[in-house]
C-alpha cells in the first residue's frame, strides 16, 4: 500500500479509487463470507443511529452485516484497514481512532440514493472505504457508484463495483450514489471515525 500516494490524492482530489489493493485469495476469502444464503447473517440496513434510525426502503434497499474481527477472514481485512489507518494518521494528522466496517448485499432492484455518509449521530465519521466484490461485473449489471462535488451538483466520478476495487473518500464532503442494481451486488463498506465528538 502506497500511503503517500493515498494521502495525496485525498488532499488534492478528496477520493481514491484502489484497483487490486488486497491479495485475490483474501478477496475470495470475503466474498465467500457475503453471502446472505451463507452462515453469515445480514440484516436490513437502516439510515441514521440511534432514535433517528429508521429503514426506508426508497431511500436504502440493501441488507448488511458486521464484520467480526474474531473471524480470521474479517481479521484480515481489518489489519489491512489498521495499517492504512496508522500510515494516514502518520501522514495527514487526521486522528483517525477506529474503523467500523458491513459487508452489504444489494438485491435485483436495490440502490442507495445520494447521500453524505455524516448523517446525525455520525459526525465523526471522517474517511468512507467500500471494497466491491463482484466477480465478471458487466456494465448491464448496474450499481455503479456515483460520485458528487462537495455541493451535490457535479459528478466528479462513477466506480464501477467490480471485484478487487476500493475506493477510498472524505465522509462528509463527498456526496454519492448507488446506480440500480440489475443483479445481486456484494461490497465492504467502512468508515475510519474519530472519537465522538460532544454534541
Ligand atoms: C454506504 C454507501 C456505497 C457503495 O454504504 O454508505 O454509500 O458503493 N455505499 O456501496
Ligand atoms: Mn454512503
């Protein structure tokens, strides 16, 4: 992982897109473990914390579950997101003190509309990270994401959720999408936090 690299494009360009960042066996390790027909559970997401969280289907339609670090898979994903953690903080000061992280299936028909992923109850949501897990990805397949200007006017990218793929952004000042999904779509999604902030 080229830290540098990846502290300066989030500087300069707010998001990074990473193509093949982990090893493929633990990729297949992952998708092996996002599988809702699977022993792993997944539930409905929901939007917001706390008294604010609630499922709203039009807005959010996919099904997610939490890693579990005493997992050996999701352990190993989380000490590749501990080494990125430790080589931001070294870099760009950013006192980043946690990383959360749900694998999240979108079924046939699923998306995510534009949002900022600091909504109540998550300011201290600082960097987002979503891992694509989706194997022989065809344009026809949908869920593309969707990237916006800090105003939400301007597309600034679209990713496509192919296997291997990690994009990496600023939480609050890069507003996205999640295109209509036309087959099933696996992915990580994850968020490096600060300690809470009083409110
Ligand atoms: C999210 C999200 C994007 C994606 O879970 O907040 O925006 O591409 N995910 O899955
Ligand atoms: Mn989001």
């Amino acid at each position: 992982m080229n830290i540098a690299n990846i502290a300066g494009q989030l500087t300069s360009t707010g998001y990074i897109v990473l193509d093949q960042p982990l090893l493929v066996s633990l990729s297949t390790q992952l998708l092996a473990r996002c599988q809702d027909d699977g022993p792993v559970r997944f539930q409905a997401a929901r939007i917001g914390r706390g008294q604010e969280n609630q499922q709203i289907n039009s807005i959010r339609s996919d099904v997610i579950s939490w890693l579990d670090d005493t997992d050996s898979t999701d352990h190993a994903y989380f000490a590749w997101m501990e080494l990125l953690r430790s080589g931001l903080n070294e870099a760009l000061f950013l006192g980043l003190f946690d990383y959360e992280c749900h694998y999240a299936i979108y079924g046939v028909g699923a998306s995510y509309a534009k949002h900022s992923d600091v909504l109540n109850g998550n300011r201290n949501r600082i960097l987002s990270t979503v891992y694509y897990l989706n194997e022989d990805w065809q344009a026809s397949d949908g869920g593309q994401l969707v990237i916006f200007d800090p105003t939400g006017d301007t597309v600034i990218a679209t990713v496509n959720p192919t296997f291997g793929t990690m994009i990496i952004f600023l939480s609050e000042s890069v507003p996205h999408e999640v295109l209509m999904a036309n087959t099933k779509r696996r992915s990580i999604a994850g968020w490096f936090r600060v300690r809470e902030l009083a409110h």
